[in-house]
C-alpha cells in the first residue's frame, strides 16, 4: 500500500498506537515516517490534520473533522458515518465498540 502522509511512495513502515480503547495502524514510507517521528507531532496526528481539511462536519453533534482529528474521539455514532472518509484513510478500531444485533430481551414468541 502507499504511504498514508505523501500518498506517493510505497509505505515499508508500520506505527501502531493504542490507547483509550484505540487501536491506531498507519503506514508510512521510510522518508516520512523520519520526518513524522523527529517532527515532534505525533505521526497519528500529523496524519489526521492532513485529512482533516476534507472539512466534513457531523450533521447530528456538530463535530467536525478537525476536531475529530484532534482528539481522535467521535462525539456520536452518526459521526463515524460522517467522517468515514477519514477513518477509512487509517486503519482505526475502536475496541468493544463492536455493536451486536442482539434478540430483543423477552421477545421470540
Ligand atoms: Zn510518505
Ligand atoms: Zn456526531
């Protein structure tokens, strides 16, 4: 796959991030995973902040890409409808936010 930052040369570096129930993969070609980790911003999001100016904007929070970018946290679940673009861009996993389509508690009958 292309690096995620430059979008041109072919990405031969992983980083991963976890934290706050996160799992983060980004794939950087070797020149810019440099420049990433010796920039002194995190590499998740010097990459967001790139994104972030698709300008997208949850109709139902208000919260916006470059927020969104920033904290890495969606305000609703309308947002990740909102902001796929973005997320479909990282390989980001929000862990135990699997939602199951479950029976209905005292239903089947
Ligand atoms: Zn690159
Ligand atoms: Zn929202």
């Amino acid at each position: 796959m292309k690096c995620q930052y430059c979008g041109e040369r072919e990405a031969t570096l992983q980083y991963s991030k976890q934290g706050n129930g996160q799992h983060i993969i980004l794939h950087f070609c070797a020149p810019c995973y440099e420049k990433l980790i010796s920039g002194g911003v995190p590499p998740e999001v010097a990459v967001f902040e790139k994104l972030a100016k698709i300008g997208k904007e949850c109709k139902v929070c208000g919260t916006t890409a470059s927020e969104f970018t920033s904290t890495l946290f969606l305000g609703c679940s309308e947002c990740y409808y909102e902001m796929r673009d973005i997320v479909n861009k990282v390989i980001y996993k929000l862990q135990g936010a699997t939602t199951h389509k479950g029976k209905r508690p005292g239903g089947e009958k």
